[in-house]
C-alpha cells in the first residue's frame, strides 16, 4: 500500500481515534496492570516522536512512536496499523521511519516491549523482520510472562 509518513501531533481527533483503537484491541489481549500504553498528551512530550502513515484519500493507516530515553536508548511505542491495512508493509514502513530517526538521533540500541500472548504474532513479525532480536527486559518494565522484549543495535 502507498502510504505518507510524517511526524505528527498526536493531539489530532484522528489520531485520538486510531489510539484508542489500539488501545481497545490490546486490552482483552493482556492484564491491564501489564500494559505500558502512552496516553496522546504523553506521546505528545518532547522526547517522544510521532509517525503517523496516511492513505491516499489521507486517513491515517498507522502509527509508530520513538522514545528517546537518553544515553543512547530510544524505544519503539504504539506502533499499530488498522487491520484493512496489515500485511500491506505498512508497519514495517514505519519502524523503518522510527529507526531512521533514531539514527538521526544518535541512538545506539532500540528497544521495545510488546505483549506474549495470542495475537501478536503479525507485530513479531514486523520486529523480526526489521532485524529486532528477543531479548530481557529492557528498561523499567517488569519481566512478568506477559511482555516480549526486542532490541536491534544501530551502533
């Protein structure tokens, strides 16, 4: 699919909308006490950066985050496409936005938690693909059996 990527504000309805689309397909997926979602005002923080991919008629498809944690840590937040539109490379398109920016950053280790649990297989895909790798916990997040953990190494 021919999607446009660009930085965005979260603080747009549309946006608003397609978070809280994500938000309802990962809540029957994991404990809530297990879930790290950022809400749109913390994607909105100057250390997180904002992807969002536009269809052709301009609707947004997807959206990926980049977290600069500092010290040469970014991590990947609310990455998520719209189910019409997976499988399409949508998802890869924008890890591949986020890892560029992360670069552009300084980066030297991306990193990411995601869910363990059926239904998240497509995202291992798109991680694998990208050349992420399994690995501990990263960060702050608690190794609980219910978060798969990623990085790839930019430097």
């Amino acid at each position: 699919m021919t999607v446009a990527i660009a930085i965005e504000s979260p603080l747009q309805d549309d946006v608003r909308t397609m978070v809280a689309a994500l938000n309802a397909h990962m809540i029957p997926l994991t404990p809530r006490e297990f879930q790290f979602q950022l809400t749109v005002e913390q994607m909105a923080e100057p250390a997180v950066t904002l992807f969002v991919a536009r269809g052709p008629d301009g609707r947004p498809v997807g959206m990926g985050a980049l977290k600069d944690h500092g010290d040469g840590i970014g991590e990947v937040k609310r990455m998520f496409t719209l189910p019409e539109v997976r499988g399409q490379r949508v998802g890869s398109q924008l890890l591949q936005s986020i890892e560029a920016l992360a670069r552009d950053k300084g980066v030297t280790r991306l990193v990411l938690e995601t869910g363990e649990a059926a239904g998240f297989e497509p995202a291992y895909r798109v991680y694998e693909r990208g050349g992420f790798e399994v690995c501990g916990a990263v960060l702050d997040y608690p190794d609980s059996g219910y978060s798969r953990f990623y990085e790839k190494k930019l430097a």
